[in-house]
C-alpha cells in the first residue's frame, strides 16, 4: 500500500482555524490562562499535545507521517514551558501593562516562540517541504506579530472592563493571527512539494 500526498486547495486554511482552534479550546479544559511563571513544562505539553493532535489529523491527508508532526508539536511547546520563556500561548504579561511596552515584549518573545515552533516542527516537515527555513522564519514573524497584537488588545481591554477576560480575549487573538500565517504559508510549502509515496 502507498500513500500519496493531496495537494492543499482553498479549503486548506479553514480547516487549518478550525483544527487549531479545536485544539486550542480544548487544551482550555486542562490549562488554565494565566502568567508566564504559573505555566511549566506540563501545561506546555499538554497544550503542544491538544493543538499537536488535531492538526496532526487534519494534515494526514497531506504528510505522508503526520504523527511527525504531533511529537514536534508536543516537545515545542513542553520545551518552550520548561525554559524561561514559557508557554506563550496560554499567558500574559500581567506585570507589563502599558501598551507599548505590551508590543516589544510581544515581539520578543514571540519569535523566539516561532523559532523555537519551527525549528522542531520543521523536522516533522523536512521530508515533504523543501524550504524549511521559510517556515521557521514565517513562524518566528507570525509570533512576533500575534503576541504583540493579541497582548495589546488584552490589555486595552482589560483597562476598559477591569476583567481578565479581555486578556483571555487578546490571547484567542494571538492565536487566530499565528495560524492564519502560518497556515497559509504551510498550504504554499506543501504545494510545492512533489507527491511522495511511501510503504505502509
């Protein structure tokens, strides 16, 4: 048996979100959001373990070992929790308030969130996508760009509402931003990529 690898369409990016945010909600019932110090290696591999898995199943049609892409996913993000730089998807610089400051620390810490996601997720990559280095530098500008927007907007919102639930929303943000890139230039990487086929 052989498996060949489907060309990303149009529909390639919705089921990108869709995957993504199942992952993220769900990883909402195990972690909850919070600072940088509160979350540790194993709310990291969780949450890399929930996000990891399902977009792992929705790309299957597309990589020949899609569980590749899981484990990458997974050790990220437990990697990520585990140094100092923390679980950036599930946090927020509570300490930082003022808006400006909210925008360089986003970007700071997201690319290194995005080399990090891409070097590992790379290796999950590097058999059918032939530019790998273009993927970890659209995630590292992805990152960059979704943390600093998504923790602005939280703050500001948390200053109107006084509730953390605008910084709850900020995050959600981050997230739609990250993916929207990264899933649009993953559907580039994977279209020029010939077919493989591979044993069973």
């Amino acid at each position: 048996m052989t498996f060949k690898s489907i060309k990303p369409g149009w529909f390639f990016l919705p089921q990108w979100l869709l995957a993504t945010a199942t992952g993220f909600v769900a990883s909402l019932y195990w972690i909850e959001l919070g600072e940088q110090t509160d979350l540790g290696v194993v709310e990291g591999l969780i949450g890399g373990a929930a996000i990891g898995v399902f977009q792992g199943l929705m790309l299957r049609h597309y990589l020949a070992q899609s569980w590749h892409w899981i484990l990458a996913t997974t050790a990220a993000w437990g990697l990520l929790g585990w140094s100092s730089i923390g679980a950036m998807g599930w946090v927020v610089p509570e300490a930082v308030t003022d808006l400006p400051s909210r925008v360089v620390f986003g970007v700071i810490e997201g690319i290194k969130t995005g080399l990090v996601l891409g070097w590992l997720q790379g290796w999950a990559l590097k058999q059918q996508a032939v530019y790998v280095v273009r993927w970890v530098m659209i995630n590292t500008m992805s990152w960059a760009m979704a943390l600093a927007l998504g923790w602005a907007v939280g703050a500001l919102l948390r200053q109107i509402t006084g509730l953390f639930i605008g910084e709850a929303i900020g995050l959600t943000l981050a997230w739609v931003v990250a993916t929207a890139i990264t899933g649009s230039a993953l559907s580039q990487l994977l279209c020029e990529v010939p077919p493989i086929k591979q044993p069973d």
